[in-house]
C-alpha cells in the first residue's frame, strides 16, 4: 500500500488529464511545489471537484506515489476565495502571483514564508477592493523572500544617500543609482522613480499586514512601482511572466 501523508497547500493551476482527470500544481511550505493528480475530479459528481479550483487553500490527504504523481485522495477546502473568482481584476492578480510562486520555487524543496506571504495576499485581494495594492505588497515582499530585494538605502554602486525627488532604481544592478555611477555604467537597465514611490515600497515591505490599509498608493506611484517591480522580477528570476500583461489589462485607478 502506498504511504499517505496530509498538508495545507494552495492549489495554482489544474490542467485536464486524459478525459477525466485533472494534474494540478499545488504548493505547501513543507514539499514546495508538486504536481498531483485528482482522479475523476472532472466528474460532476466527484467529491474532489471543489479542491480543484484555482486559486484554493486546501487541507488534503495524498497517496505518495514512487517515481510518479502523487494523488490526491480527499481533502477539505478551508478557502475558496470566491470573491476573486468573481472578478476579473482580481483574477487577474491572483494568477500573476500563482505565476511567480510557480516561477521562483522548486518541486519538493521546502520553502519558509511563501505560503504564508501567499495567504495574507489572497485574504487582501479577497476582502479588500484594492487589488493593485495586493499585488505591490506581494511583488514586495516576495522580493523580500527570495532575497532579490533592491538596494534602496543609498546609490548601490557609492553608498551616497539618494535624496533627490527623482531617484533611478537599476535593474540590472540590484538598486539606487547616482548619476556620477550610471554614468560609468551605461549599459545597465533601470528607471526614474520618484523618491514618494521609494518611501511607499519600503512601508509595504515592513508595516504588519493589519496595518497595511493605512498605506495610501496613488495611481501614479501605483504605476512606476508595478513597472519597476515587475521587470525587476522578470529580470532577476530569468522569465517572462505571462500574466503579468492581463495585469496591465485590468489595472485602473485606485
Ligand atoms: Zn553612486
């Protein structure tokens, strides 16, 4: 008999496997991400169907399985986060961050804080009318998690404090540029950035979440900071991040 064991994960994708099964990418703390099967979950009648709907946190039961997919036996959904299936922005931002667990961790590597940073973001995105803000936070302090973080105390390549109302944040070299080190450095990839933008990043990423709907974002830095982050993702995790246009799509003015 196989072995069996139980967790809490959050289920990002389901693809239909042969008629009707489903292969789902799910992630948990303890394994990382993994790729399980839910026989029959696309029955009507199967009582898995419910655990299969992205984005989902879920307590299941999975038979190991040696050398193949693990399955998925039964299960609980402790969140089925139906305000966000039932919009399209926040849809949207919600696989955006599907994406980016999917892009940065690995299968069966445990990984400390992501289902965690996960969680709080969902619960944002689904009680809280401000999906662009959801989205900052994650892109953030996911940031933050993998250790990607940008150098935004001083110019990363003097140390000189940036105090100007316009900053240049360098992609390609991890944070603040003066002008004297950009110009030495011409071939690197940034942008402008106004120095409001840069206080607001560095509040997102150390107020407690509950305190978190104090922060205001006006739609400018909205902007500069989902162009900057975003990119600085792409560039550093090597990707192209596909949902990130449908982001673009649906942003609008908070
Ligand atoms: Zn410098």
């Amino acid at each position: 008999m196989s072995k069996s064991y139980t967790q809490i994960a959050l289920v990002l994708a389901a693809y239909p496997l042969g008629e009707a099964d489903l292969r789902l990418r799910i992630f948990s703390g303890g394994r990382g991400l993994q790729t399980v099967v839910a026989k029959s979950a696309k029955k009507p009648k199967s009582s898995l169907r419910g655990l299969c709907q992205p984005p989902s946190l879920v307590n299941i039961e999975l038979a190991a399985s040696r050398g193949g997919m693990d399955i998925l036996k039964q299960g609980e959904l402790l969140e089925g986060y139906l305000q966000i299936k039932a919009d399209f922005d926040k849809t949207a931002a919600a696989a955006y961050l599907s994406e980016l667990i999917l892009a940065a961790q690995n299968d069966n590597e445990p990984s400390e804080g992501v289902l965690e940073l996960a969680q709080a973001v969902l619960a944002l995105l689904e009680y809280a009318n401000r999906p662009s803000f959801a989205v900052r936070v994650f892109e953030a302090r996911y940031l933050a998690l993998l250790g990607l973080l940008p150098e935004l105390g001083g110019c990363v390549g003097c140390g000189a404090k940036q105090e100007e109302k316009t900053v240049y944040l360098s992609v390609s070299e991890g944070g603040l540029l003066c002008a004297a080190c950009r110009a030495q450095n011409p071939d690197q990839q940034g942008f402008n950035l106004s120095l409001g933008s840069v206080k607001t990043l560095l509040r997102l990423l150390v107020l407690p979440f509950d305190k978190l709907t104090t922060v205001g974002l006006s739609a400018a830095a909205d902007n500069e900071l989902g162009e900057v982050l975003g990119e600085y993702l792409q560039y550093h995790l090597g990707c192209r991040l596909k949902s990130r246009r449908f982001l673009q799509l649906s942003a609008k003015t908070l």
